[in-house]
C-alpha cells in the first residue's frame, strides 16, 4: 500500500528557507569578524611596513593608512627633522617601527590607550607637564571619545569609555588652553594654568539647525531643509516602555496620529500621517529602513535597536519615493558601531499588568431583579402563577421567580434563598408549593401601583436582597500580566571597521487568561572602510516571534448569568451555564480556543560606496524584507464557538519575499565658498512577491493534533486553498539642491515610477516637486541678535501617488462557476471583472509652508506647518444592468486634507545642576470628500459623503428615551407622533423606547432621518512631556490627548435573558434616559444602534518616570561605564466621557456591531502598568 501524504506548504519555502539560513551564515562570519576586530588589545596590531627614501612625515602617513593608529605632531617639529628614512619591518609591533623610524632624532612618542600617538621634541618631553581628567554630562555619566585639544595645535587626545583622558602639555605651550569638543555638546574652553587634573561638564546642546536629519536617498542639514520633516526624540521615546514601534510612535511628532489596532499582547497601531487621503487603498505611511522600503510591517524591528527616526510629511520631501510616498514617509536608522573600545550595554524591564477599566456588571440580586424588569418590559409573566397579575411585577415573588429561573435548579435555590418560607422543600428546589412569609404594602407602594393602573395588594412576599447569592465569573476572565524585556548590544571598532550586535528578548503574558507574546531579535551592523575611496557595509534586523491571541474570555465572562456557575457537582466545566443553550461557557475558551501566529521576518541590506572624486560618488544597495509566518486556528469541541460540536482547525502558511536594488549617483561641491550644490541621482527596481497556502478542517478525531495532520485527523474533507502573486516597479530619480550663503535653499526633485500592477497605458507617472527656503537668521539684520538662534521660513509644493491595488487587477478577472452538464458536476469560468486599459494613478499634490524657529540660546525651539493636499481617486461607476458587471473603476473621486503643526520645546531652567523642560505637540487636520464618483452625489452605501471625512457614522440621533409623561397631553408622543393614528400601535414609539430625532419633520421616523453623526478619528490631537532632572535624578511625565473622534461601541442591547453588564434602564419608577426598557424577546429594540454612539475624545497619562543613574565614582571600581534604574507607571490614568471601555480600543466599522455582545471586540482591553527598569554600560 502506498500511502500519500499531503505537505502544506508554499511553492517558494524553499527559497525562503535558503534566505534565512544564508542569512544567519552571513551573520556568523560578520560576528567572527566583529569578535576578531574587537580582540586587538591596545598597542599589540602587527604592521607590515616598507618605506624607502621618506620623510619621516610621510611614513607616518604610511602607518595610519595600514593601521589604526593616529599621530598628533607639530608640522613645523616633524620638517625640522629633516631625515630620510628606510624601514622595512614585518610582522612587528608599533613601537618598534617607531623606535626605528625616530632613532637619531630629536623626537620622541607617548602612545596613548585610544591608539592615538603623540610626537614631541625630546627635550620638551623632559620638560612637559601631564595633566589627567574627566569629562562628563550634565547627569554626571562619563563620555567616552571626548575631544581634548590644545588650543592652536594639533596635540590633544580623546577620553576613554571611562571619560577619563590623560595628555602631556608641551613645555613650548605656554598660557595651554584646553579646546573640550563632542558632537551633540556645547564645546568649551579651559586654561591649564597650574592645575593638572580637570573633571569637565558638557552641557547638551539645544537641537540646532546644523542637525543632521534622514531624507530620501541621503541625508541632510536641518538648517538647508526646504520641506516639512519632523524628528523623533528617540531617547524620550524609549523612556516609555513598548512593544513595538507603531505604538511607540504615538504623540512623537505632530501631524501623525497612532490609534492601537489592538491591545492584545504584541498587536500594533494604526499610523495616519496628516489625515486619510485614500477612499479605498492603504492610508499607512511608508516605512524606510536604513534606506529600504520595508513592505511587511516595521513592528518585528525592537526598538532599543533604533538610532533615528525621521517623519517626512509633505510631498516636496515624499516626492522622491513616488508612488509608495502619497501617505507619508517614515525614515528609521538602525543603530551603526562606533569607533573606539568595544563597549557592552545591557537594559532590562519587568512590569506587572493590570486592566485599566473594569467592566460593571449586575451581581445576583441585581441581575434578579433585571430579569424580573424584563419580564414586565416584555408582559409576559405567566399570569397563571400570580394571584394579582400585573400588581406581581412590581414586587419579588416566589411563584414568579420560579417560572423566571426554573431551567436551573441552581439559580432558582440562590434567588429562593431571598425568601422567607413557612413551608419549602429545600432538597427539591423546584418544587413549586411555595409558602412565602408575607409583610403588607405601604401607602407609598399602593400609591405606585394605583399611578400604574394596577389592582392594589394589600400584602406582599417578603424579600431579602441581600442573601441572594452571586458567582463572581469576573475573577476568572483576567490575571495579572506580566511582561519581560531584556536587550544586550556590544559596540566598537576603529576607523576601517566598526560593528554593532544586539540581541534581545521580550515575553508578555497578557491580561487575559490564553493571551501571550514572546519575541526573540538580532541585529547586527558593520561598517567597513579599507581606504579613503571604498566603503562597504551591512545590516541585518531579524526577529522571531510567537503570539497567542487566544479568545475573548473576559468579554465572555461579563456576558454571564451571575446565578449561574461554571461547573457542575463534580468540578466539570458545563457547556451551558444555568442551562441555557442561550449562554456558552467561556471559561472552556482558555484551553479550547487556540489562535497561534508564528513569524520570522528578515530586514537585511547590503552597500558599497565608492569614492571616484573630490564630491563625487557612487553607491549601490541590495536589500531584502523577508516575511514567514504561519497561522494555527483550533476550536475544540467544547468551546464557545463548537458548542459542543466536533472540533475544528485551520493552518495558514505565508512566505512573503520583497527586494530592492539600488544605484545612486551623488555629487556635491562649493563654488566661491557660497554656492553649495549637491545632486542626487537613483536608478531603483522593487519586486514584491506573496504566496500563500491554507487548509481547514471540522471533525477532528483527536484534539490534540490541533491543526497538524489535518489529513490524517479530519473526518471530513480537507478543504485547501492558495493564492500566489507577485508585482514590481521600475523608478529613475533625481534630485538637486542649491543654497546661496546659507540662506536660500532651492531644492527640486523627480522621480518617474512603472508599476506593473496598472494597465499598458498608464504603467509609468512622473512626480515632481521644489520647496524653497529662507534662512532669515543668517540675515545680516538679525545675525547679530544674541536672542535669535535660527528662524527660517520654507514652502514647498510636489506630488506623489498611488498603485495600491491588487496585481492583475487591470487585466481583467476570470473567477470559477459549477454547473450541471449531462447531469455530472463540471467546473468552468467566467469573466467577473473587465479589464481596466485606461486605469490610472491615484495622484497627491501637497501643499506646504512652514516655519522653524530657535530663541534664547535653545531655551525656546520648534517649527511651525501649515498645509493643504489633494488627492485624486480611484473610484467604481454603475455600468448599466445590460453589461453584465456592475461598476467600473475609473479615476473620479478627490480628497482633501488641510491642517497646521505645532512643535514646541522650551528649557523653562537649567542652574545648579536643576533643569525642567517641556515639550508640546499639536496637530489639526481637517478632512473632506470633493468628488466621489464624478456625479456630485453621495454614496449612501459606501457612507462617503461630500464635505464628509472619508470615515463617517452615519446614522440615526438619538434624544434619549419616551418617558411615561410624553404619552400624556403635551408630550411629543401624545402630541407629535400619534397624531398620525398608526403610530399609537407603533412599538418603537411607546414610553421607554429609544427616541430618535425626525430630522425632516414628517412625523416618522425612517431611513430619510439619518444623518452624518461625526468622524472616528479625532478633530486634533496633541501630547505633553514635561521633565525635571537634578544630576542624576530624573522625573518626568507624558500625556497624550485626542480629542473629537466618536466611538461606536457594542452595547448591552437589554433583550433577551443574558445580558449582565450593569447599565442604568428606563422603568416606569425610574425614567433614565440612557437605556430602555428591557424586555425578554429576541427582537432587538429598534433604532437601537443610535444608542451606541458617544464622544470618544480621552486625555491619557502615557507614563510617568521616575530613574537615578548612578553617579559614575561610584561604579567606576566595578568597571561599569554607567548604570541607571527607573520606575515606570505606563498608562496609569485615562480621562473619558465615555465609561464602558477605553476609547482607542474601539475600533472603527461601517457595519453595526453584535448588539449582544459586550467585548469591544478584536482590539482587547487596555492596561496599566507597573515597570521596573535597569540600564548598565560596561
């Protein structure tokens, strides 16, 4: 017997796996190298040198081209040694090639442990004078490689990984002054005068204009930026602990606006940069990785490994990357090495997770009564079991409680025990001869039953609340989560070679019980630079990483019967809690419902750069995004969505494999010291290609195969699918930028981009764009001002577009079609789209002015945007009934987005060693549908509206609910609605329904009363850092507010016999006027859905920070570089009209949600947390 078996698997996983495995063959041989290069032990590189008839001058050069050693000398000692020199050594050391080099002269060496060699006359050496010191920042932390210079020579030195630098002052370098220089620090100067130790304090310099920011294709002075970028403090970022980037981003920078996908452990966020400029593609922005588009998401990369992060906004800076560019474009830089001793640096985190907001739900008493409510809402008590039907409702009683909870002996015990009986068989708790003792009616009870219209009783149960006993099912749908982040990098080099290898760690265990995350990341860098004309390098960022998303347990929990219990007499968990088919059990959930994604994502490049001129060079870039994931589904049997049904699983398999080849050409030159030229040009080809292969199964025979062995496990027919595409783009780029004395700046660009996913005739688009600048700072009428740092003016206009539809789309359509021939079961196709020979681009044209500003000597600093953009769409028109298809898309529809930014940074005080900042953050965009499909009317189905968001709620508005006196003279009912006589049988218009506005006036309500109600996505958003720092000490707090989006949240819908989520309902004794009246029935309340709108504007504490690094004496015994612990409260606070959930965990649709169910759905539930952190540097 032969026996087949069935992989499941992707036609290129092969291929993939070569990839990966390549790629982790290359890392080994980049980390054997990293290991060998940081080996070197000071003073101990071997040198081969063969000089014949040199200066000493010259040799000198010879042994820093071969070597990474560095001379200091004075020009004028080194030519006054007028010697010429024959060495020939191999294999020796650095002093004895000096030795020899200098011997017979009168110059000596000091070699320093920083490689860097000082050459003096002998006579000064005898006579010079050693000096020692450290340098530190404002927190007291060391800073290694430190410049420490001799004020008017070349004789100086650098610090160590300690900060610490020791350097000999010429006795010739009378009144030395020392030159103290670090990039990113204010430099100063200090005379040596008698003193020979020094601890020197750098203060960190305000952001200037001399900033260097990631562009398109190659970087660029802030102070020469034309067009709107905005920079990511990525130390403040940090500081607030994440998962992943997309979260991390929100509030960073204005005009981008981050909204959690999901609060799930290991989901990520929704990114929109300046608002939605498409009715039906992708509005995310672009993400660029150390200069390669990334396609599948940048949430793998860890963001401890990023260096910079830079937001381009407008099209004159997103023009050059064409048609991926329209929504905006996000530049990050991984971490590099860095020259210098290897340093280690190690962060670690753990936190304790809890959920923000609680769900509110009825206990037993109250769920009791709610049912009893229900009961008179629906009329529908069994008359025959109250002696005084009608007057009954409004009062407990046994024999009605009886028929209300009967289908569980359970629950009728815990209400029965409310009750006083004379006479109760206790071993048979339906038993329904009940006996209760009875108390007589008040006057003020008489009074309510007679205002109701009800016979009057004289006596009634007595009933105790209190000893109705509940199951708290809420304990069971959370835990406390706990999340571990751990993250170890190793970083150095020397000038030819430079390397940088972190690994980290990151597990949380959610909130909710099934609900985890573990992520494993690697990333390496090198920098390789063999002479002054070649540089090569590479990057890799891989991770690994495991997400169980499990089930909505919690949500399932509010929904439960609080009478009822989870398990039966033996501990067993019940399918059906309180017996009713009605309510599923989802404590089973925990280990019956499983949802596993498993991803390996691979961001990998590969450049070298060669240097052909004086300005001119030419680098070519390979790069690779690799994406494989694997999902696993199983339901098992008992779970809540079997329903005791056999089991059932599914497998999905992706390989996804994106690559880029770049060649760009780039000049730079200055004429006349004042004309500064640069010029850019890129040849650029994508290729994308995704396939994938799924299979599911119901029936499975053992349940613990889950999805594995489908095949073998199934007792039905495995059904499989797959899918395979693929698309590239072709683009030529250019890109000029002039300044005239630093103060005007011109710069133009164009890219002309071919995509294969559009039609023959449209395939290729050019984009255009220019943005000017005026630096009025370097003004001669205000170069002078002290109190003016930078201010500059800038405006620039450019397009950009958009392909992002599927590949073939443009072909036209075959899809199949079964039918019957000759009575046997034939399989055909037909044509279900035409093809689209005229299909175009969606087009963006963005306008932008803005203003960056700098006052005070950096105590006051930001930028200032206004801007408009246009974006024209691909939109589907009707085709008439008689063409056999019902639309065609064809470029009609426009979008528009205005706006304006504001980022402000100050330095409110900075003495003492004390220093408080803030920084503020807004952004206001204003979105708006022009044209849709070229007629001028709304699409009602689609929900586009002209002068409307792109994403709106459309619906009825609710005014609250009929009250008992609208029913009377006066009242909207009485006067208003019944006037028509078919309303008064009306059930939707009765005391306790939900009333909605008659927004036309015709005394009905209809589909005609609908209306646009608002937009989810907010009318502004902005955020708050303030921070205050004394030495090492450092507190700080950041909030992010959001205001004017509208929610629409499921709601407890009141019907039925299994809501439990504790809300305020209309009853004739209490008239509210937030929910109606419940009622038993199936049917749901009409116009319900205008109930579950409510404003979702929140301000949320983001995090407060409290951390200590401690001071650098005190570590420095223990070889520790640094060392700093903190304690973090992420998300304590959150400040909301609305109650039921957080407001950003309700995500936005079109459709309305499940009016029965009580979870916000996929997006989970938010948490705060308790993170406790260290940081060292070794």
């Amino acid at each position: 017997m032969k026996k087949y078996v069935c992989r499941i698997h992707s036609v290129r996983t092969e291929q993939l796996l070569k990839v990966l495995l390549m790629s982790k063959f290359i890392l080994i041989l980049i980390l054997i190298s990293s290991y060998q290069s940081f080996s070197k032990g000071f003073g101990q590189s071997k040198i081969n040198l063969n000089v014949q008839n040199v200066t000493i001058k010259k040799a000198l050069k010879e042994i820093e081209k071969k070597s990474d050693f560095h001379f200091l000398y004075n020009d004028n000692l080194i030519a006054n040694a007028s010697k010429v020199v024959n060495i020939a050594s191999t294999n020796a050391t650095i002093n004895n090639v000096l030795d020899d080099l200098l011997k017979n002269t009168n110059l000596t060496y000091q070699l320093n442990a920083d490689n860097l060699v000082i050459i003096s006359a002998k006579d000064n050496m005898a006579k010079a004078v050693g000096i020692k010191g450290q340098v530190v920042d404002e927190k007291g932390q060391p800073l290694p490689g430190v410049t420490v210079l001799i004020k008017g020579s070349t004789v100086g030195t650098q610090t160590d990984i300690n900060g610490k630098f020791s350097l000999t002052i010429p006795s010739d370098k009378t009144n030395a002054v020392l030159v103290i220089s670090f990039i990113g620090y204010t430099s100063q100067e200090i005379e040596v005068g008698n003193k020979t130790m020094f601890s020197i304090q750098l203060k960190e310099q305000p952001k200037t204009l001399n900033e260097v920011v990631v562009i398109g294709y190659g970087t660029q002075r802030r102070g020469d930026v034309s067009s709107a970028i905005a920079s990511v403090n990525v130390a403040d970022m940090n500081k607030t602990p994440t998962t992943n980037l997309s979260t991390a981003l929100q509030g960073q920078v204005p005009g981008l606006v981050s909204q959690a996908s999901s609060f799930k452990p290991g989901s990520g966020s929704s990114i929109r940069i300046r608002g939605n400029r498409s009715l039906r593609a992708s509005n995310e922005p672009l993400f660029v990785v150390d200069g390669i588009p990334v396609s599948y998401g940048i949430d793998d990369i860890n963001p401890l490994d990023i260096e910079s992060i830079d937001v381009q906004k407008d099209a004159a800076a997103t023009a050059i990357y064409g048609s991926r560019g329209a929504n905006g474009v996000i530049q990050v830089t991984t971490k590099k090495g860095k020259t210098g001793k290897v340093t280690v640096d190690y962060s670690g985190s753990t936190s304790a997770d809890n959920i923000l907001r609680k769900l509110d739900v009825f206990d037993g008493p109250e769920y009791a009564q709610f049912k009893r409510d229900a009961y008179i809402g629906a009329k529908s008590y069994n008359s025959g079991l109250s002696s005084t039907s009608g007057s009954q409702q409004y009062f407990p009683d046994p024999l009605s409680d009886f028929q209300l909870f009967k289908q569980d002996p359970g629950m009728v015990s815990r209400v029965m025990a409310g009750y006083t009986f004379s006479s109760y068989d206790v071993s048979n708790p339906l038993n329904p001869t009940l006996n209760a003792l009875k108390r007589p009616t008040t006057a003020q009870e008489k009074a309510l039953l007679t205002s109701l219209g009800y016979p009057v009783l004289n006596e009634v149960a007595v009933y105790d609340p209190s000893k109705v006993t509940s199951f708290d099912w809420m304990k069971y749908g959370l835990q406390t989560g706990v999340t571990q982040n751990h993250n170890l990098s190793l970083t150095g080099g020397s000038e030819k070679f430079s390397s940088t290898l972190s690994m980290g760690f990151y597990k949380q265990k959610g909130i909710i019980p099934g609900q985890d995350y573990t992520r494993y990341s690697i990333s390496n860098s090198n920098t390789f630079s063999p002479t002054k004309f070649l540089t090569a390098g590479s990057t890799i960022n891989f991770s690994s990483n495991i997400q169980n998303q499990g089930s909505d347990v919690y949500g399932g929990v509010a929904g439960q019967l609080p009478l009822a219990t989870p398990t039966d007499a033996n501990g067993n968990f019940l399918i059906y809690p309180g017996n009713d088919s009605n309510i599923i059990n989802p404590l089973n959930d925990v280990n019956s419902i499983i949802a596993e994604v498993r991803t390996n994502h691979l961001l990998a490049n590969v450049f070298a750069q060669v240097n052909i001129a004086k300005g001119l060079s030419f680098k070519t870039t390979f790069g690779a995004d690799v994406l494989g994931r694997k999902t696993g589904n199983f339901a098992g049997a008992i779970s809540s969505s079997r329903q005791g049904n056999p089991a059932n699983a599914s497998l999905a398999i992706v390989n996804n494999l994106s690559w880029t080849l770049q060649n760009q050409l780039s000049y730079s030159t200055t004429i006349a010291k004042k004309h500064n030229i640069s010029l850019t040009a890129v040849q650029e080809m994508i290729k994308n290609r995704a396939d994938s292969t799924n299979a599911s199964a119901t029936g499975l025979t053992y349940e613990s195969q889950k999805w594995y062995s489908l095949q073998y496990n199934s007792t039905s027919t495995v059904v499989y699918k797959g899918a395979f595409a693929q698309s590239q783009q072709a683009s030529f780029l250019g890109r000029a930028i002039y300044s005239y004395d630093s103060k005007y700046i011109l710069t133009v660009s164009g890219r002309s981009d071919g995509s294969s996913v559009l039609s023959e005739n449209n395939k290729w688009k050019f984009f255009p764009s220019g943005s000017v600048a005026w630096r009025l700072d370097q003004e001669n009428f205000l170069k002078d001002k002290p109190w003016i740092d930078q201010l500059k003016l800038r405006g620039g206009i450019g397009s950009v577009g958009n392909a992002s539809i599927p590949p073939y789309f443009t072909a036209g359509v075959l899809s199949i079609s079964y039918y019957n021939w000759a009575n046997n079961f034939a399989q055909g196709y037909y044509p279900s789209g035409l093809p689209l020979p005229d299909l175009s681009w969606e087009k963006t044209t963005t306008k932008n002015v803005g203003v960056d500003f700098g006052f005070l000597h950096g105590r006051i600093s930001g930028m200032i945007d206004v801007y408009e953009s246009m974006s024209n769409e691909i939109q589907p028109q009707k085709l008439p009934d008689a063409s056999g298809y019902s639309t065609l898309l064809v470029n009609l529809g426009k979008v528009r987005n205005r706006g304006f930014e504001v980022d402000l940074s100050t330095v409110n005080y900075d003495k003492g060693g004390f220093k408080w900042t803030t920084d503020f953050v807004f952004s206001k965009n204003k979105e708006a549908i022009v044209e849709i499909d070229g007629t001028g009317n709304n699409n009602i189905s689609s929900q586009w509206f002209i002068g409307g968001p792109v994403r709106v709620y459309y619906d009825y508005v609710k005014q609250g609910i009929f009250q008992l006196s609208d029913a009377q003279p006066g009242g909207i009912l009485y006067d208003y609605y019944w006037s028509i006589p078919a309303n008064k049988t009306n059930s939707a218009l009765q005391p306790g329904r939900i009333r909605v506005q008659d927004t036309n006036g015709d005394k009905q309500i209809t589909e005609a009363d609908k209306v646009v109600l608002g937009s989810p996505d907010p009318k502004w958003t902005g955020s708050f850092r303030t921070a205050f720092s004394y030495k090492g000490l450092e507190l700080s707090a950041y909030l992010y507010v959001s205001h004017g989006g509208l929610v629409r949240t499921p709601r407890p819908s009141l019907v039925g016999r299994y809501q439990s989520l504790k809300v305020n309902y209309w009853t004739p004794t209490n008239p509210s006027n937030d929910y109606p009246q419940p009622n038993v029935t199936s049917d749901i309340p009409l116009y319900w859905q205008a109930n579950s709108f409510e404003d979702g504007s929140f301000t949320r504490v983001r995090n407060i920070l409290l951390s200590y690094q401690i001071p650098a004496k005190w570590i420095s015994k223990i070889k520790m570089r640094s060392l700093s612990v903190s304690v973090n409260a992420v998300n304590p606070f959150l400040f909301s009209k609305y109650k039921l959930y957080d407001p950003e965990s309700v995500q936005y649709t079109r459709s309305y949600p499940s009016s029965s169910t009580t979870s916000p759905g996929p997006s989970g539930y938010s948490y705060r947390s308790l993170v406790l952190g260290v940081r060292a540097g070794f």
